[in-house]
C-alpha cells in the first residue's frame, strides 16, 4: 500500500453554508456573530436592568421600611421638656422630617414626667414613662 493509493471510505461532506440564501455570500445578510445573529436571539428589555439596580433587602419577611432610623431612650426624654412630640423633635434636629421613623426604647431610667404624643414607645419604655409620672398617648 502507498500513499497515492489510498482513497477515503466516505465521501467528504459539502462545508455547511452559513448564510443559505441570496447573492451577498457566506453570511447573506446575517452580519457576522453576535447576539442578532443567533437563532432564538433575545434581547433585554431596558426595565429589568433598571430593576436589577435597586439594593435588595436581605433576610425575612422584609417590610419595605425596615424600621426605627432614630431610636430615643428614656434617659434621653428629659432633655425634651415636658411634651414629646415630632415637631419637637424636628425643632431640636433629632429627625429630619416629620416622616422619619422614630421610636423610644426603655434604656436608662427618667426622673420627670413626660408626655409622649404621635411616636411608638415600648412597653418597657412606656412602663418607666407612667412610674415617672408621665403618659403616653
């Protein structure tokens, strides 16, 4: 056996055509790679990349607001005089706005008597309040 003697058991296969169709060649008007060009192509919609920007929250059951973002303890009330209110506590720059979340926690121990109007309290916090002689409303 010699080289110029062997022959192939199979006939070789045409190279498949990319295009199929048109005089514009090969790639008949398909471009050359890329996303257009795959079969079953799809493209993004705009609003889920702005969707997948937002900051996800963690952990579960999560509320959209996840809390108190100023938190005030008992021992803390006295220096507000003698009502709590959130205006008061806007005036004295403890909040923002009247739309931030606040809410009184019954660390420390209070000496006068308060009244707290409008904002959440604790129960521990509400118990110091009443044996200090003030209420919550």
């Amino acid at each position: 056996m010699q080289i110029h003697t062997l022959t192939q058991r199979f006939a070789r296969r045409p190279k498949k055509r990319v295009g199929r169709g048109g005089k514009r060649g090969s790639y008949s008007g398909g471009g050359e790679k890329g996303q257009r060009k795959r079969s079953g192509h799809r493209i993004r919609p705009a609003e889920r990349d702005i969707v997948l920007k937002f900051p996800k929250l963690r952990g579960h059951r999560n509320k959209s607001r996840r809390g108190p973002t100023v938190v005030l303890n008992v021992r803390d009330l006295s220096a507000f005089g003698g009502t709590i209110t959130r205006e008061v506590l806007k005036e004295k720059r403890v909040i923002r706005a009247l739309t931030d979340l606040v809410k009184v926690l019954g660390d420390g121990d209070i000496s006068v008597a308060v009244t707290v109007t409008g904002i959440p309290v604790s129960k521990q916090a509400r118990a110091k309040i009443e044996k200090a002689g003030g209420t919550v409303s």
